[in-house]
C-alpha cells in the first residue's frame, strides 16, 4: 500500500519541470540515479498541471488500483502536454529488455526512463512531440 506520506512526496516532485517519481507497489521510491528504466505498461491517465493534491490524489489511486505486487506506479510533469502523467509501470534493468517489452506488443506511451541518465528512450524512435 502507498501511503498518503508518499503521495504528497511524489506531488511535490512533479511540481517543477518534468519531475517525477516511481514508487514500487509498498512504497517504496526508485532512486535518481538508479541503473534502470521505468517503460509505461499501461494507458496514461492525466491531469492538468496545475491540479490540486486531492485531484492527484485521485488520479493515482485510479492507476494505483491496477497495479500488480511487482509493479510500479510512475507519475510524471510532462512539460509539452502541461500535464501530470500517470502509469503503471515496469523497472527493467537494460535497454535490451526496454526492446523486449516493445517487441512483445507493450505500448510504451511515454517510451522508457532511465533514472540514471534522465533521458527518455523510444525503442519506436521519439515521438515529433518529444523531438
């Protein structure tokens, strides 16, 4: 279970420029840094940017409710859209699996984040929105 405690963490990061934050099924934060990317597997529920924390609240609860034990939850400031972005996601460790999962059908539709970088990474190429 995330706690609300984390909730209000996860909206703060996303308060500035394309901050964000993955958060495991207990609760627990990806570091920056990590060696690992973050790859949407599920549609993207937005709001806006400047949406109320019971409006996010909201929102993550919604995507929260169909996350597996062994996936994450990713939040996101996307700053071309003007929203806050909201998937369940994978952590894989290489690019390789990135390429794995699109290859098997999964979406990607925000591509993958490498926390160690930053950079997004579209194994389909970057979207023109991104470019």
């Amino acid at each position: 279970m995330i706690s609300c405690a984390i909730k209000q963490i996860a909206y703060k990061r996303v308060q500035g420029p394309w901050g964000g934050a993955t958060i495991s099924a207990d609760g627990f934060m990806v570091p920056d840094g990590a060696d690992a990317y973050a790859v949407a597997i599920s549609p993207t529920v937005s709001v806006f940017e400047n949406s109320s924390f019971p409006t996010f609240v909201r929102a993550f609860d919604a995507v929260m409710a169909d996350m597996s034990d062994t996936s994450y939850i990713g939040v996101f400031h996307d700053d071309v859209k003007k929203t806050i972005d909201f998937n369940v996601v994978a952590v894989v460790d290489t690019r390789a699996e990135v390429d794995a999962l699109y290859a098997a059908g999964v979406p990607m539709p925000g591509g993958a984040y490498n926390f160690a970088t930053g950079d997004g990474y579209w194994p389909q190429g970057k979207p023109s929105e991104y470019a």
